[in-house]
C-alpha cells in the first residue's frame, strides 16, 4: 500500500506491506533506528515517537495507520543548536546507562511535560510507567524530567 | 622519574557527565537490530512448545513452500555441523555430569524453548511465516518441573547421565569443629530460602549476526553479548572455524545483567548457516522468545543454619543448597552457586563454616549468572537469618549484626571458607544507613501504629553485605576448575598530536567504561578527558580480553589501564630527560607537562614528547619509537565492597500491598572514578533487587509452561512502584590494586532484596507472621497473614 507521511519534517511516500508494524516502517525502511523495540506486547515503551504531537507505540500501530501523520523520532530532536532540552537533561542528570529504553523514554517524557507542565515526581513516576528501563532505578530520570519542566 | 602510588591528578573523582551519552540519545548509537547487512538472511527459531518430549516427526513441506523461505533445518540436518556440543567453562567436579547441548535439539526436547527447526528466509517477516509452517510431532514425556522432583530421580531428564543430580560441592574445612559448634551452641537457627527463578530482561533483547567472506575464509560475528572474547574462542571450538580467522564485534549492547555472559544455540547456529550459505544470517530474538530461549537466574532452595552462644554470638555457620541447572549446562551454569559459596557467612567473623551445593537439572531453561551471581543468593540467606537470631537472643537486627561485624583490626580477614578479605570498616556504613532512614524515629512511629491497631504496617529491614568481586585471580579460578582466567589487558597509545588512544578487553553494555577509562588516563597524563579514545568490543581492535561481569572492571580492567599508562609515562619520561638534558628520575608530569624537580622553568610538555617519539629523529639511545604499553593485569585477590541499606515499607493489611516508603544506602566500593556512574549503578541494582523482593517470578505450571512470558505478566520494575533512594558512601579503598577501587555493579541487588524482605517480615512479625516467601505478592502476604490468625482474618 501507498503511504505518505512527515517524519522528522520530511516528506515520506512509501509502498509497505499492509502488516508492517510502523516501528520496522521507520527502522528498517527509513533507516531511522533510533527507535528500539524492547517487547511484543506493547509492554516497555522502547518504540515510543510523536505522532500528530504524542507520545505513541509504534510497535502498536500499522505503517499503513500512520497514512498522513506528522511523525517524530528521536532523530528529529536535536538540531544545529544541540541537544533538545530533554535530550540534555537526561545528560546532565545521568538518566541512561545502557540507553537502550533512552530514546523511548526521552520522546515520552517530552509529550508528558509538554501535556501535563506542572506535575511532581509523583506525577512524573506514573506518567512514565508505560516505559521500562531496567538500568537506572529512574530515579536520575524523574529528576531529568523534573528539571526540564521548570 | 616517580611513579605514584595513588591517583593524584584530580580527575579521578569527580562527577563527569558520560561521553557515551550524546550517540545513545540521540539514535545514532548501533544496537544489534539497527545494522544493516545488505543480502542478509534471517532466521526464526522454530521451538519447543512442551518441556519434555520425544520428537517423532518434522514435516517442513509448508514452511519450503513459503515464498522467500530459503531453507529449513532440523537438528538432523546440522548434525554434522558442529564441532562440538555448547561449551560450558565451569566443570566444578571433576566428576560433574554434564548432558551434550546441541544448537538444534536432536531427538528430544529438554524444555519449552528448545530448539527443534530454523527457517532460513529472506527476511524477518517471512522466517517468521515459515516457522509457523513446521508442523512438529511430540511424544509428550513427564516434565520434571522442582527440584525436589528432580533431586528424586524417578525421571531422568538425560537418560545417559543416569541421574538428575549433576554434582555436589562441599566447603568444609572443619567438620568435626562445626559439629562441636551446633551441639554446644545456646540459639541454633535453622532457616529455609527459596530463591524464584527470575528473567533477567535487559531492555535489548539479544540479537546476532554472522557474517562470512567465504572466499578468504574470514567471519565477523556481531552479537549482542557481554563477552566477545570469550565468545570468539568458545564459537571458533564449537563451530570449527579457526581462531584467527574469527572476529567477533558487540555492537552498542542494551543492558546484559549477566544474561549476554553465554555461548548461545542462535549464536552457534548463524554461524554455522552463514558458512553454508555464503551470506550473512541474522537473528533477532523477540521478548516472548527471550522469557525461555535466555538463561534464567537464581532458581535455588537453601537452608541456613546460625550456631550462636548466649549473647548471639555466631559460633557457626552452615548452608546447603539445592540448585536448579534447568535443562543443560550454559557458559557457567555449574559455576554460580560456588560464586557465592564463600560469602553465606557474610561480613560477620565466624570461627568455622560449612557449605554444601547439589545441583540437579530440571526441564526448565537452562539457569546462570544473573546480576550478582551466587553472592545475592547468599547475602540473602545470612541477611534474613540474622533476623531470626536477632529476634531468638532479644536484640535489635543492628545490634546482632555489629556484635558480629569482623573487627575492623582483623583486616585484612582470614575468611573461615578461605578467602582473604582485604579491607573493611562495617560499622560506620550501618551507623550512617540508620540516621539516613531515622531509625529511631520510624521504629517509634512502628509501634504506635501497632498500639493503635492501624492496619497500615510498617517495617524496617536491614541488610549489610560484603561481596567478592574483581573476578578474578586466575590462581583461584583454576583451584575452582573454572576454564579461563580473570586477568584483563590494556594498551594506552599517545598519538602523535598527543590525543591518547586506550584499548580495553573490558566489553561495556551500559556502565560508563568509555568516561571512566578516560577519567584515569587524564588523571595521570594531565590531559582532557575528551582527548582521550576508549576503544573496545571489537576483538580486531582489542584482541585480549576477558570481558564484563561480576564487578571487575573497574578494579582489574581500570587496573590494567592505570598501570599501562604508568609505563607510557615511564618511556616518555626518558624522552622528556634525553629532551631536557636531565635525569629521568628528577622528572615530574604534572598537568601534561615534564619539569626538573626543583628546577623552575625547566620543562617541556607531553605533547612536545609525544611528537618527538613519533618523528623518532633524536631518541635516547636504544629507546623504540612511539608511546605505548600494553599490560595484563591479574589481580592478586579478589575485593570485597561492603555496605549497608535499610529499606522501610509499609504493608496494607486489607490488600496485602506493600510499599517501599524509604530506602537507605550506604556503599562502600573503595575509590570512586567517578561518583555519578557510582551512584547510577546503585540506584538500578537497588531497584532490580527489589523487584526479585516483591514482583519478579518466572512463573511455571506443572507442566513446565512459562506463564511470565512478556513484560505485562513478568513484573519489571516501572517508575511508578519505585521511590527516590538516600544514598551515601564509606571510603575503605582496596589495598590489593592501586587505584584502591573494588567494585559497584552488583552491590545494590545484592542488598536490596533480603533488606525489603526482613521489612516485609518487620511489618507483620505482630500479627504472628515469621516466614514470607518471594515475591512478596498482594496475594502471599494476605495468605500468610491468614495462616498466621488461624485464617481468622
Ligand atoms: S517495543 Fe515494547 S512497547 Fe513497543
Ligand atoms: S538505560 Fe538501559 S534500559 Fe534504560
């Protein structure tokens, strides 16, 4: 099937399967494989994007349902100026180790303060339970998101 | 020229963000999934559905039929494409009983997860397709699910062995003396354990890919591994393909916990396909396919007996485990519960020990090292038992224990199971860990909740810990029957420009080594840390290596680096004096430049020398050109970080929750590198120990069915289930290796876990609850609260 879409702020026509998971659209057909997959249930979060502006599964959704979206990857954060706050926040407050859970967790984290500006750590915690890190304790990640919102 | 015993240059030791950060936030790190290998082939496993069967029959028609299926293979078809079975490097006994391992299941599946077919197709999605198409049939036989059942022998998993029981392995140095101890002790406390099987989940799967050049005979293995040395060795015996001809790279690795520690069916198998193929073969494994195709962790029972005199006083100390193998032996499988043989009397100074394991094999998925390996398990034992003692001498769970501390002016301490530990200061890390928890005062508040009938319990739970880490002494591995060594390499290269290029065989999956290694080579040279390269996991680049586990590779890996770049410094120091005119022994480096002691003015710097050795016009006689050294660290002894953590948590009588409301942990592994990656490592092994506490079981009918295949029924610690820790540290370094560094990677899931279960125990212990089993579920704490009142509740 025929899709066209925006990733990144490029225009993207493509011919997919129609059950190609829009995860292995973006990784194995544009290349961007940024996005990780950690599970098959839509359990950990891993793939989380921006579609249309929030956080998504993209192991959760066809390519072909992505037909006309605006998407955004974790390649389409940082620019000519650097990291993108959350970016360097997750930096400055040690909230990756092995970074595999780190580019679901930074775009989820981003359409979470973006959605919800005033949360506390509470807040904070259970915004990001649907993405699992197995690393850091979180604790270096609800203070990186946490010194993004203010 | 000195060379310095300690580090010296203030770089070691401060909080330096990581220069691994910028590549993995950003997407531009490569995971194994994320390489492209064009005219890759891809596999899909076709496994075992049933824990113990016959295969009678494969019919393969369907899958060949599927457009783009290139091949199927049965475990008949690559018989001959071994070398030799999986390797395991750990025969403990000389006498263990050990089944053959095939990539393939030849005749029999063992368990759920074996491999029985693998369908070779063009790409995932259609192996995938393939794999649905083999129709395999079974004679179901019975599945032998508990150890016990095991242990009994009535059936043999591997008709050959002729038992269950692959080996026992005693640590008594002096029967009679511990008999004497129980039958004079006054408490006597007997106490039974069962460690659950637990899934390690890294958030990366694991993943593979083989790569051949047929025509010259090379092969690239990329895998997702903790250990591609070891893997490059062990694979190269297995599949037959020569040493030197093997070149194995780990990509960016996502977390390993000692799961990536093996020599894998699918790593085996891609290799073996890709020589037959002549293209590249790639697998990626699939996190329902991880719940039993990946090695599980802990899955032992253990019973703990305390001989103490009147005081608590420990006299003795005796453990004997029964462990679970499951179905075959991975890389160290036999080895585990010996990496925690020595440590069941913990940090308390026990006159006479004793230690006995069995070990039998289960159709269950093969058992090993899983984040702390053997030393979580035994921490556990002797952690909660003290408790028990505690409570049967009348003392508070602090007092046992500082009562039994070994006395700081033992050290270094001749250990009753024979090890040396080589430094210690107990008590300060329990004191500071009780006035970060407000012991006093929360212990206060327990009791009034309890006077004022509150169905909100509270509990406090103390653990403290010492570890054997830095693995390891070759000397002792080889007493140990262990296959290899624990030494590990380095080579530290100062470029002509004077940026600095550092070799590590220490293979990273997270922890920080690149910023680390850096911070140590700066520190001495004087240079910026973002001038120097850390170069790795690739055994082309770094040819010698033992790779990451077990918390050593700070104290032998960083060991290796800190004295390579000692003898750097000594050869440039001889050019620097031939430079300066002067003796080499008058010199001094300090902040990148070589200066006459005592001489102002009289100097020149690193970078002036590190170009003169590359131009090699005006060289001390006799001396090489360029700047470089490569050591082989082989560490004396083992280190033994300690600590202590309190955790407080509150129980819900009506539900059966428990909640963590505070965590205390006081650390101590020596010299910090660099604190902030210190810190990281506690707060993500806290937390995992924890979820062995109260949520993480794989969970297995009696069938040998794993319930807990995905990440919604195996329970892995989210956000929101965990809380913000206090954290501190005690500075006792290590005097075995120079940088006085012992190791942090494990420490907090070696503590965490008996700390949450002596507060869960805490919190019910008035309503008649002595015993809780992991994970302290809803439904198990209101079931043990029932038993406790009768079921009157
Ligand atoms: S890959 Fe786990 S939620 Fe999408
Ligand atoms: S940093 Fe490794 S899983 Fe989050």
């Amino acid at each position: 099937m025929e899709i066209s879409l925006t990733v990144n702020g490029d225009t993207q026509s493509a011919d997919v399967e129609p059950r190609t998971l829009l995860v292995h659209f973006l990784r194995d057909q544009l290349g961007l494989t940024g996005t990780n997959i950690g599970c098959d249930t839509s359990s950990c979060g891993a793939c989380t994007i921006l579609v249309d502006g929030q956080s998504a599964k993209s192991c959760n959704l066809l390519a072909v349902q992505a037909d006309g979206a605006e998407i955004t990857t974790i390649e389409g954060l940082a620019g000519a100026d650097g990291l993108h706050p959350m970016q360097q926040a997750f930096h400055e407050s040690h909230a990756l180790q092995c970074g595999y859970c780190t580019p679901g967790m930074v775009m989820a984290s981003i359409s979470l303060v973006e959605e919800y500006p005033n949360l506390d750590a509470d807040g904070v915690r259970e915004g990001l339970e649907g993405n699992l890190c197995r690393c850091t304790g979180y604790q270096n990640i609800v203070k990186a998101v946490l010194s993004v919102k203010k | 020229m000195t060379v310095t015993d300690n580090p010296t240059g203030g770089i070691i030791g401060q909080a330096r963000l990581r220069k691994e950060d910028p590549a993995l936030l950003t997407g531009e790190a490569k995971f194994m999934d994320d390489l492209v290998l064009p005219g890759a082939l891809w596999v899909n496993c076709v496994r075992s559905p049933h824990a113990h069967a016959t295969i009678d029959n494969i019919d393969t028609t369907a899958a060949l039929a599927v457009e783009g299926v290139t091949a199927v293979y049965t475990g008949a078809d690559l018989a001959e494409d071994w070398a030799g079975p999986l390797p395991c490097a750990w025969p403990v006994t000389d006498d263990m009983k050990s089944p053959d391992y095939w990539p393939v299941a030849q005749g029999k599946v063992c368990h759920v997860g074996d491999i029985v077919a693998v369908v070779v197709a063009d790409s995932r999605y259609v192996a995938a397709d393939g794999a649905e198409g083999v129709v395999v049939d079974y004679s179901l036989l019975p599945a032998v699910i508990s150890i016990e059942d095991a242990e009994s022998d009535q059936v043999v998993i591997h008709e050959g062995l002729g038992t269950n029981v692959s080996y026992e392995w005693p640590l008594i140095p002096d029967p009679e003396g511990v008999e004497a101890a129980f039958a004079n002790a006054t408490h006597h406390v007997t106490e039974t354990y069962v460690h659950q099987r637990l899934i390690p989940a890294p958030m990366e799967p694991r993943g593979v890919a083989a790569v051949p050049a047929p025509h010259n005979g090379d092969m690239i293995l990329y895998s997702s591994t903790q250990i591609p040395h070891i893997l490059k060795v062990m694979a190269a015996l297995t599949v037959g393909i020569p040493e030197h001809k093997m070149r194995v790279i780990a990509p960016a690795v996502g977390g390993g916990f000692g799961c990536k520690l093996g020599v894998y069916p699918e790593e085996i198998l891609c290799l073996a396909l890709a020589v037959r193929h002549g293209v590249p073969v790639r697998w990626t494994e699939g996190r329902t396919e991880a719940a039993t195709a990946t090695i599980q962790g802990r899955a032992q029972r253990q019973t703990i007996e305390l001989a103490a005199d009147e005081n608590g006083k420990l006299l003795a100390v005796r453990a004997t485990l029964l462990a679970d193998m499951g179905a075959y032996f991975q890389l160290i499988t036999p080895g585990v519960p010996l990496l925690g043989a020595f440590l069941f009397h913990g940090l308390y100074d026990v006159p006479l020990y004793s230690f006995t394991c069995k070990s039998v094999f289960t159709n269950l998925t093969p058992t090993d090292a899983y984040r702390g390996a053997g030393r979580p398990e035994a921490t556990y034992a002797i952690e909660r038992a003290m408790d028990v003692l505690a409570l049967a001498v009348g003392v508070e769970p602090d007092e046992i224990r500082s009562l039994n501390f070994i006395p700081t002016e033992k050290f270094p301490y001749d250990s009753p199971a024979g090890l040396v530990f080589d430094s210690g200061d107990y008590q300060p890390a329990l004191d500071r860990a009780k006035e970060l928890i407000n012991w006093e005062e929360r212990r206060a508040e327990q009791a009034e909740r309890q006077a004022a009938g509150s169905k909100m319990h509270l509990g406090l739970g103390i653990s403290t810990y010492v570890e054997m880490c830095g693995l390891a002494p070759s000397r002792v591995l080889a007493s140990l029957n262990y296959g290899a060594g624990g030494w590990e390499s380095a080579t530290v290269r100062i470029l002509p420009t004077c940026k600095i290029q550092v070799v590590t065989g220490a293979t990273p999956h997270g922890q920080g080594h690149e910023t680390a290694w850096s911070m140590i080579v700066a520190d001495r040279l004087g240079v910026d840390p973002d001038d120097v390269e850390v170069l790795h996991s690739d055994t082309a680049i770094s040819p010698l290596g033992l790779d990451t586990y077990g918390s050593r590779s700070l104290s032998v890996g960083g060991t290796a680096i800190w004295m390579a770049t000692e003898r750097v410094v000594e050869k440039a120091s001889l050019i620097a004096a031939h430079m300066l005119e002067a003796n080499a022994d008058d010199l001094e480096l300090t902040n990148g430049v070589f200066n006459v002691k005592g001489t102002p003015g009289a100097e020149v710097p690193l970078a002036e020398v590190a170009f003169a050795a590359f131009t090699a016009h005006d060289l001390p006689e006799g001396l090489e050109p360029n700047l470089q050294a490569e050591v082989t660290w082989d560490p004396p002894n083992f280190t033994f970080p300690f600590g202590a953590h309190i955790a407080l948590v509150e129980i819900d009588e009506e539900t059966g929750e428990v909640e963590i409301i505070d965590y205390a942990a006081v650390d101590d592994c020596g010299n910090q590198v660099n604190p902030m990656i210190v810190e990281g490592q506690v707060h993500g092994g806290i937390v995992q120990g924890i979820g062995q506490a109260l949520w993480e079981e794989a969970i297995y009918d009696e069938d040998g069915q794993c319930r807990s295949t995905n990440l919604g029924d195996y329970l892995v610690p989210s956000a929101a289930e965990t809380i913000d820790m206090k954290l501190d540290y005690t500075v006792t370094p290590s005097p075995t290796n120079p940088l006085g560094v012992k190791g942090i990677g494990e420490a907090g899931t070696i503590a965490s876990t008996p700390a949450v279960m002596n507060a869960v125990v805490d919190a019910l212990r008035h309503l008649g609850v002595t015993e809780m089993a992991m994970p302290a579920s809803p439904m198990r704490v209101r079931r043990s609260i029932e038993n406790a009142q009768g079921g009157a509740v």
